[in-house]
C-alpha cells in the first residue's frame, strides 16, 4: 500500500483541515481571554501512565494492547484492547498525586470505547484572612472523565478522538471546561513504525473561577516510534507545542548578552546558537528496551525540561526519566521515574489486566 495515494492524501487532507480549524478556534477563543497565566487545568497537559512517563513523552505513537496508551492517544485505541481496565497513580509534590482508571469495552456496532476518570490532587493548604489570622486548611483538586473513541481507515490508518470534561475545586472556587483531543496514527504492515499527529485540549472553559477566562493548554504536536527489525529495542521521537515556535525566556543566571563592566563590549548570543537550542526544546527522546520475554527498560530526555530546570552545575538529571515495565498475557506492571528538576522527581505506577 502506498502512504500518499490517493485515497490516502484525501483522508490526511481532512484531518490536517480538522486540526487547522480547530487550532484557530482554540487561538481565537485565547485572545479573547483575560489570561491569568499561560494555561489553566494542569490536569491535561499530564499523563498518568507509567509506560508514557518513563519515556518522557506526553503520548506514544505505537500499535499495542496497551490500554494506558489510549487514555493520551485516543488514535491507538482497539479491539485487543478490549475488557482489559488499568490504575494508574503517582506521587507529586508535597503532598500531591494524580491517578487514572479506566476501562476498555468493544461494542457490536461502533467499536471500542475507553472510559477513564482522571484526578490531579493538589494537596492541602493554609488559609488566612485578609489580616492574615488563620482560616484553617482547603485543598485543591482537578477531576476529568474521559471517554475515548477510534475509527481505523484502512489497516494504516486509523482516527481517534477523546471528550474530556473537567471540574476543578480549589477550596469553594469551582470551574467547569470542556476539552477534546484530535489524534491521526499511521501504521506500517509489520507495526514496527508508527506515527501519530494530534491536537490536544482543544477546548474552553464553561464556567470560570471568578469572571476570569483562562484557556486551556492546546497543543499541536507529532509523535512517531520505530523498532529495528532484528534489534531488541524501540526508538520514540516527538516534536511538541508545533503551535509556537519560541520556547525559550531570558534566564537572568545564563542571559543571551553580557556587557564587559571594563570595556563595555557587548558579547550576543550567536543566531544560529539560539535557533539550534529553541529547535532542541521542541524535541522529546527515548527507548524501550526489551531485556528479557517479559521485562522492558525504558529512559527518556527533555532537553526542554533539562534547560528549564538546570542548576547552577552544568549536568544534572533533570530532564531525564526512567521506568521498567513487566508484561504478561493477563496484566501489565510498569513504573517510572521522573526528574522535573534537582528536587523532586515523582514516582509512577500503572497496573493493567484483562478480564
């Protein structure tokens, strides 16, 4: 089968046309806010797999019976996934976590359908009035349904598409948004190469916190896997938030111009230098290596997340993540660590099995 026929040009057509019109709608309703920050309702931009988390991504692009990658690529969804529910929970910062379950059920007429409720736990706080007395303690929280649906096009392609609700409680502030993620995969016959292209929280919120709109955080991205056919490993590249291209912000401990305070020469970061290094921060890396029939290594790199939370030392692990996964006919194990930044790196665990 060829990958631009004509058929085939057709159906990538409408999918690009889709995610383009969508993107501009989620830009539109953006200017229109007044934003309080980049985005609100973390929740979205992070995934609860362990499998995902340990190879540092936001979603894969791979053809498997792994129902966790589902919940993040809605385009991956089917039938081997079916009947088969998963946990998925991980430790935050002080006090947070985030989880996820789901489940996978294959219906006669339209398909597989996963269904997943989602929840971002963000600890307990202290509140104070306005001459600072002691009002006790809140807590923080972001809740999400899910409901994931996929449509294969041929045995290359295939469709997804995943509606999100979400209510967040902070304290007695209440919000209410509406997300949904596009997703469009391609497969190649033997399944070693996979590649997916997906708008992600396109959305806006239906009701807000106090008469202030914040978007939600949309992101347009690309994700592809590829296994060599006699080697024991899988390689995964994805180039994310493809909306924007400047990533970068002016580190005041690494600033792109010094001035020499004798001479009063100005010394500018090179165009190329800086091009190169916003290029890198679009770039995600990993591996899954298989050790043994059932056993599988994987470690990731953000050089994004590397540059962002660097420390004074010029090599830390930020950036980086790592996990093991054990699989099985009845149930999959996974666990994964990941290092934000020098402090605090969470820790991941996801159980899956099918009944």
């Amino acid at each position: 089968m060829k990958l631009f026929g004509t058929n085939n040009w057709k159906l990538w057509r409408v999918l690009v046309c889709a995610i383009i019109f969508n993107f501009q709608f989620s830009i539109f309703n953006s200017v229109k806010a007044q934003i309080a920050g980049l985005n609100t309702l973390t929740l979205l931009d992070l995934s609860p797999s362990a499998r995902t988390s340990g190879l540092g991504f936001d979603y894969l692009a791979l053809h498997s019976d792994d129902p966790t990658l589902a919940l993040d690529n809605p385009s991956l969804l089917n039938p081997s996934m079916a009947r088969t529910g998963s946990l998925s929970f991980s430790t935050l910062f002080d006090g947070g976590n985030m989880g996820a379950l789901s489940y996978v059920h294959d219906f006669k007429h339209i398909g597989p359908l996963a269904f997943a409720f989602r929840f971002n736990n963000y600890g307990r706080f202290r509140a104070f009035d306005e001459e600072e007395t002691p009002q006790g303690e809140f807590s923080a929280a972001d809740y999400a349904l899910a409901v994931s649906w996929a449509m294969p096009i041929d045995s290359h392609f295939a469709i997804g598409a995943t509606l999100k609700p979400v209510l967040s409680h902070y304290e007695s502030y209440r919000a209410l948004a509406l997300a949904i993620d596009l997703a469009g995969s391609y497969f190649s016959a033997d399944r070693r190469f996979a590649a997916t292209l997906m708008a992600r929280n396109i959305g806006a919120q239906i009701t807000t916190f106090d008469q202030a709109v914040e978007r939600l955080p949309f992101e347009l991205s690309a994700s592809l896997s590829y296994k060599l056919s006699k080697a024991p490993f899988r390689l995964f590249f994805a180039a994310s938030e493809l909306q924007r291209w400047d990533l970068r912000y002016e580190d005041p401990l690494r600033p792109t111009s010094t001035t020499d305070p004798f001479t009063g020469e100005t010394t500018s970061e090179g165009w190329f230098e800086g091009a190169l290094d916003n290029l890198m921060r679009h770039t995600l890396f990993g591996v899954e290596l298989n050790i043994g029939r059932n056993l599988f290594a994987r470690v990731g790199y953000s050089y994004r997340q590397a540059m962002e939370m660097r420390g004074a030392d010029a090599f830390n692990l930020s950036g980086f993540s790592f996990g093991i996964g054990i699989h099985t006919r009845r149930f999959d194990f996974s666990y994964a660590r990941r290092n934000y930044h020098l402090s605090q790196a969470p820790n991941f665990f996801t159980l899956s099995y099918k009944f």
